[in-house]
C-alpha cells in the first residue's frame, strides 16, 4: 500500500483534528434558571404564613422535601441510596479507584426559618453534578452528593459518618416530636445499623460545602464569595448561681445574697471580658431563670446558659478560666456561689489550606472578588473535617439575617456560588488527596 502524499496526509490530520474536536466534551455550565427553580419549589414545601420554612428534621415537610431532592439528584444521573443515618446520598463513580470527593448540605430547617440555609449548598451540589453529567464529563474521582440529615437537630447525619452520635442520643427528642432513633426510622434509615455508616480518616478524598454567610461581612464589604478558613468551635456551660431566698421588704440590703445580682454582674463580665480580649471569640448569655420567680422574694437561686465561640478551643478554654475566675470575685462580694455544668461541645474545624487556595483561585479565575473568613456558625464540614480535608465556600446574606423568614441572598450570588463550587470540585478532582 502507497503511503498517502502531503495533500492525503494533511487532509487525514485535519479530519482526526476535527474528530478530536467533536468528541472532547463541553465545559460543564450550570444552569441558572434551573437553579433558582428548584430553590423555589423546594422553599414551597413546609412554607409558612410569615413567609419563613417549618421543615424541621423528620417531620412531614422534611419527608416531602427529601422526596423532591432524591428526584432532582436522579434527574442529575446519580445513583440514590439512602444509609442508616437518612442521609440521601448520590454517587457516580470516577474514572479512577480513588476515594471520592463529597459535597453537599441539607435541607431540614429550624422552625419559621429561612430557604436558603441548607437548601444553596444541596440544591447547588446537585446542579454542579448534573452540568458534569450534561457536558459528559467523568471526573477521576468518584462523586458524591450528600443531604445529611437534622443537620439543625445537631448535626445527626454527618456526625454518624465520624462515629459521633452516641446510643444515648436515639433517645433524644427533636421539633418534630419524634426521638432521633424514631425520627432516622421514619426518613428511610436504621437507627440499628449506625455502626454501618461511620467513615475512616482516608475515605473521603476532600469535603466542598456551599453556604449562605449568616453574617453581613461580604454584603457589608461587597464581596462575591467568601473563603471560610475554618469553622469556630463552640463550648456551652449551664451556670448555677446560688444565693439565699429571702423576704424582699424585711431583708435589708447589706444582708442580701441576691442570686439574681450576681448573675447580673456575671452577665456583664462575660459581655466585657469577651469584646476586651485580643481575637475573634464571642462569648453569650442568651437563657435566665430565676428562683422562686416572685416579685416579693429575693431570687435565691439563678440558672442561666454560657456559650463560647472561637476558631481555637484554646481560645475557649482560656476566656472560660478568665471568666470563672471573674465568678469568683463577683461571688465573694455578693455572697454568692456558681457552679459550671458542661452540656455542650462543638470542636473547632479549621478547613484545609489546599481547597481554600483552590475556592480562591476558582473565584479568581470567574472574576468574583473573594474574601477569606471564619464561619460563627456550626455546620456538616465540621463533622467530616475528623476525616477529610474539607473546604467551604460562602455567598452573602442579605442584612446578615438568618434562621428568618427574611433570610435572603440574590439570586445572582447563589448562582455565582454554585460556579465556584464546580471549578473548585474540577480542581480538586485533578490532586491525589
């Protein structure tokens, strides 16, 4: 056989050219009008009359939206399943063995909250998989998106991945009315197979979520997309204060032990202390009780709650020895006695430096001005930070608001975030994590 001359031979490489180019796949495009779609048909179910959402974990709004949500993550090509724990997970598996890259967030909410904490991250998660799936992209890694379950019940779905949630906690009431054990019965799990769902460190290559701010920084500022670096711990003490009940009129007042003097003072100190301390940590009274509760009795016995906030729980723990100290003086001079019961912990989970530099980038590359900060609030990316790089993209709140009926963010800014999301998952998908 002839070998083909110049004119056969650069008409053969412009048709293998052309071939070429007819069978690389389009970059993938999210597509926005869908986006804002399916947020709005999601924020329909458990609406309320003030405008706000009451679809909080395991009741029949939850179930319904849990519904829609599996649809949507099948109308994207993913395989569903629904685990022990109740989290809706879709999966499509990568070119490559490796561990897969998750992302995603939830969608139950706190009572006459808002649509778009929760909602953004999951309804976004799914459309970046479905814009994959129509440009016929096959990552290296295997996907998955993941709705973790009572994210605001305490993080049950996520946590039950870490091996977090205690048998103890089944028994727990949540807003629904149901126990926890009940409630990850009625959403499809199994309270007994808990065990099943937990994760070893290495399972997970990397963890993306997308979320509203809950904070007016980037609105205030006039940023696109914020770069969180880490997720505050958080540490919560029931403080008792006790002094001595006594009659209001016979009782003069270089003779009182007033509990409720006291735990104002307190009240104050942790105010103060707090803002007066070098850092980022906050520190809030936000439930008083006091005993008897009569307008003739002086309160002998006072309850109240101390939360602290910070991005090291070194940070916590030190403003907590300061501020017991502070409790001690102020009850050497009231007469008074507190007491410190630990109820609650929440671990700080700073974000890997590696995706906040690709979250950067990716915006960077959009054109979307980008911002890096901490998240005051609690999220799923704390859990899976015990087994996985994780990273977490904000977009802005409107005036801050959150858990409201007045929660809000821009169409646009949901849109510009899910954007990031996908170029940040491409990204990753390109490391060996």
């Amino acid at each position: 056989m002839k070998p083909p001359n110049r004119r056969q031979f650069l008409a053969l490489a412009a048709g293998m050219v052309l071939e070429t180019k007819r069978q690389a796949p389009e970059p993938p495009e999210v597509h926005g009008p869908r986006l804002v779609s399916q947020l709005e048909e999601l924020s329909r179910i458990g609406r309320t009359p003030e405008g706000g959402s009451v679809r909080v974990a395991f009741s029949e709004a939850d179930r319904s939206a849990r519904q829609y949500v599996q649809d949507l993550m099948l109308q994207a090509r993913l395989e569903v399943e629904v685990d022990a724990a109740a989290n809706l997970i879709g999966r499509r598996p990568g070119r490559r063995d490796l561990p897969p890259l998750m992302f995603g967030s939830h969608i139950d909410s706190v009572p006459n909250g808002g649509h778009y904490d929760g909602p953004v991250g999951s309804i976004g998660a799914i459309e970046a998989a479905r814009a994959l799936a129509e440009a016929g992209i096959r990552t290296r890694h295997p996907l998955e998106v993941v709705v973790f379950a009572n994210e605001e019940g305490g993080k049950t779905g996520s946590r039950a991945l870490s091996g977090e949630v205690e048998p103890r906690e089944l028994d727990l009431p949540t807003a629904s009315g149901k126990t926890i054990g009940e409630g990850l019965t009625f959403a499809g799990g199994d309270p007994a197979r808990l065990e099943q769902v937990k994760r070893s460190p290495g399972e997970i290559a990397a963890y993306l979520e997308l979320h509203i701010e809950q904070g007016a920084v980037l609105e205030s500022r006039g940023i696109d997309i914020g770069v969180v670096e880490g997720i505050v711990g958080i540490r919560r003490w029931n403080v008792t204060v006790s002094g001595s009940a006594n009659h209001a009129g016979t009782t003069p007042m270089d003779q009182r032990r007033d509990a409720l003097v006291a735990a104002a003072e307190f009240v104050a100190r942790v105010h103060r202390t707090a803002r007066d301390t070098p850092g980022r940590q906050v520190a809030t009274v936000g439930r008083i009780e006091a005993e008897p509760g009569a307008p003739n009795v002086i309160p002998g016995r006072v309850t109240l709650s101390l939360e602290i906030r910070d991005l090291e729980m070194a940070g916590i723990d030190a403003l907590f020895e300061r501020l017991r100290e502070e409790s001690r003086g102020i009850g050497a001079q009231t007469g008074t006695s507190f007491d410190f019961d630990p109820f609650y912990l929440s671990r700080a989970a700073p974000t890997d430096p590696r995706l906040r530099d690709l979250v950067e980038q990716s915006a960077n590359n959009l054109d979307f001005s980008s911002l890096r900060l901490p998240s005051g609030a609690g999220h799923d990316a704390q859990s899976i930070a015990l087994l996985a790089p994780v990273g977490m993209i904000f977009v802005p709140s409107a005036g801050g608001i959150s858990h409201s009926p007045r929660e809000f963010t821009e169409p646009g800014l949901i849109v510009q975030g899910v954007k990031v999301l996908l170029q940040t998952l491409l990204a990753a998908d390109e490391r060996d994590w």
